[in-house]
C-alpha cells in the first residue's frame, strides 16, 4: 500500500541549482585552459538541452592527464546532470555520490543532491539505498514531505514494516477526529505495515482513525468485520452490530437486512424492523431474486406488527422496572416519539439495577444520536465500559456521532 510519489527526475532536481556552475572560480580552485575549454562546452550544450553532446564533451574532458580533485568534481558533476537528463539513473547516481563525496557542495546543493540520490534508488528499486539517502537528508536539515513519503514508501516496499511503524508511531499518529495529523496516504500505509506484522489490535486502532478522518464505506466495513470477530464478542450484540452497519452504509447483502428486522422482531422493535425492510426494498436489496416472495411476506408480517405496536405501546411509566422503562423508551424512539422515549430510558438509567447497563447506555447513546442531539450521544457512548463488546460498539458509535 504505497503512498503516491512525485516521480521527479533527477535532471528537474539537479537543472535548478546545479548547473550553474561558476566554473573558472569555486572553493578557490581553478580549471586548466586544456580542461576548461570542453567543460565550458558541456555545460552549454546541457543548458542549451543536448545532454548526449555534453557527455561527449566530457569524454574529451577526461582525456586530460594528471586532473586535480576539482576538476573531477566538476567533470562528474556535469555528467551526472547529463545523465540524469537522458533517464540514466545509474550513471547519475555514480556520479552525484562522487561529487556529494567531494565535500564541495553547499548546504542546499548538498540537500538537492541527496534528494535525487534517494529518488533514484528508490525508482531503481534498490529500497534499502533509498532509505538511507533519505535518512541523511534529514540528517542535514532536509524537511521536504515528499521525501518523507519516499522514505516511508522504501521502508514498506523494502520489507521494513517495522521502521514504517517506528516512524509513525509516536506523538504524530496522535489523531482525532476533529484534526488527523496524518493524511489519509500515510495512515494507509501504517495499516498495512502493521496487517504485515500481524499486529491486529495496531492494525484496528489505525482503521480506527481512518475512519474518524476519512469515513469511508471500505474502511468501516474492515472495522466492523475485525472487532465482532474478537473474542468476547457478545452474540447478544448482533443487532447493535447490524445497527451500527446500517449507520455507516454497510449493511450490503439482503441477508443482513432480514436478520436485522428478525432480530428487531425478537427485540419486540417492530417500528424498527419495518424500517430496516422498507429501506431494504427502496435500495433494491430485497422484494428481487428466488426470495422476493419471501421477502414480500415478511415485510407484511412485520407491517402488520408495527401498526399493532404503535396502539399498545404507551409512554406512561405506571409502577415498571428499570429494564422496562429502557426497553419501552427505546421501542417509541423507534416509531419516531423521539422525545418521550428518550426520558422513558434516562428514567430506566437512573432507577439503577438493570440487567446490561452498559447495553442500555448504548441504545441511549443511539437514541441521542437519531434525535440530533450529538453531545449527548458521544458523552453516552463513552460512559460505556463493557468489556463484552458494549465499548467497542459505543467507541465506534461516537465516531459516527462526530461525524460533521
């Protein structure tokens, strides 16, 4: 899972600064007329963009006996820019390492340099190279965040999930929904350097963030499928779990929505299963196929229960237990008595002595967010502390709820 690179030459890094060379004086050294002529000559015909005539020039520079480290310096310089303008990696890597050798470059050319060294090794796919030229550009002060991505992509194609970690691990990976400091790019490619590693628990939190960053459907669909398979997964959750699907769009497959409106049924949430079926229906999802009919039949069924329901189910609270109030609260949420249901499970809260507290501070949380009301909602789900599944749930529900 790479993180896309501007695929720059080295002859567009190496065009802008070091081509100008100021080659009768630098340093405080000085060409000889024999050598001078043909450098001279090169350097115009790069600027003038004939790179093949350069090299051909300094073919003739190197014929000159006895040159001193400058004029080398000078010589490799010019070659590697000509060859890093007619796609020769390998023989502009030769060359800018011998020139970053040199010690005669300033600062910035130094950074410029290393800069295309790293690029060219990582194009060449020798990934290891990539990385430690990348390491020393940083080293001297380089902060580009490309480069940064080079580094981080040469690690990963390397083979090096663990430096992928070790590098993004840390203050920086700190991020919340409201402000990611890692793009979407850099998140991914964490993810999978952990999935490489087998670290599942690093591999969930980090789709955790996506999907606080980057909500999509793909990313929730991982999520969700990773955290009901953990251990300790309650079955009773089943519902909250298809719940939550249907929340972030990911209730996909017309199985998932019968069970959703079977299990709605069993919850004595009829109001709720008919609007699972009917939402089932308008995306195509059921009432097609060898089932329509028994599709059909069902969403009749429960049409039938709903209305029924509704003339029973009454808001006055008379001498019930806690689990009542919640269960009746969250049945009239479910047939759009919004307000009055809400109170009905904040009563059941506070009587105390329910059966899953948690699960019931999970459907409040639901509660809350359906009417609107997100602070609420989020302050719900993170009074949840289950260790059954509840947590993880209202955990996931709270990005939901802080969703713009």
């Amino acid at each position: 899972m790479p993180i896309p690179l501007f695929r720059r030459s080295l002859a567009v890094l190496t065009c802008a600064g070091l081509l100008t060379l100021g080659i009768a004086h630098a340093q405080g050294d000085a060409l000889r007329a024999d050598i001078s002529t043909p450098l001279q000559a090169a350097q115009q015909a790069l600027q003038a963009g004939k790179p093949r005539d350069a090299l051909a020039l300094l073919h003739e520079a190197e014929a000159v006996r006895d040159r001193t480290p400058y004029e080398n310096y000078v010589i490799e310089r010019l070659r590697g820019s000509a060859a890093a303008a007619l796609g020769d990696d390998a023989t502009a890597t030769r060359s800018f390492e011998a020139v970053l050798a040199s010690g005669r470059l300033e600062p910035a050319e130094q950074l410029q340099v290393l800069e295309s060294l790293a690029r060219s090794a990582y194009r060449a796919k020798n990934h290891p190279k990539a990385v430690v030229w990348a390491e020393r550009y940083f080293q001297q002060g380089g902060t580009a965040a490309a480069m940064r991505r080079l580094q981080l992509n040469a690690r990963y194609q390397g083979g090096d999930y663990a430096g992928v970690v070790r590098e993004l691990q840390g203050p920086r990976d700190s991020v919340q929904p409201a402000g990611p400091t890692l793009d979407e790019p850099t998140l991914k490619l964490l993810a999978a350097s952990q999935l490489k590693l087998n670290d599942e628990a690093a591999y969930a939190a980090t789709l955790e963030k996506l999907v606080a960053a980057y909500p999509k459907k793909d990313y929730w669909a991982d999520l969700l499928a990773r955290v009901q398979s953990r251990p300790g997964f309650a079955d009773r959750l089943a519902l909250d779990m298809l719940r939550l699907q249907r929340a972030t769009q990911t209730l996909d497959e017309p199985a998932d929505y019968v069970t959703m409106a079977q299990l709605s049924l069993r919850a004595a949430l009829p109001a709720e299963a008919k609007q699972v079926l009917d939402a089932g229906f308008a995306a195509g999802k059921l009432g097609t196929g060898t089932d329509a009919q028994a599709h059909i039949r069902l969403r009749e069924q429960v049409a039938k229960q709903a209305t029924e329901d509704a003339k029973t189910l009454s808001a006055a609270p008379g001498n019930r237990s806690a689990d009542a109030l919640v269960n009746t609260g969250q049945a009239l949420v479910t047939t759009g008595r919004t307000a009055p249901g809400i109170e009905l499970m904040e009563q059941g809260l506070a009587k105390g002595g329910l059966k899953q507290p948690d699960d019931a501070r999970l459907h409040l949380g639901e509660a809350y967010w359906q009417a609107g009301d997100r602070d609420r909602a989020v302050a719900a789900f993170r009074a949840v502390k289950g260790s059954d599944g509840t947590a993880d749930l209202a955990r996931l529900w709270a990005l939901v709820a802080l969703r713009p």
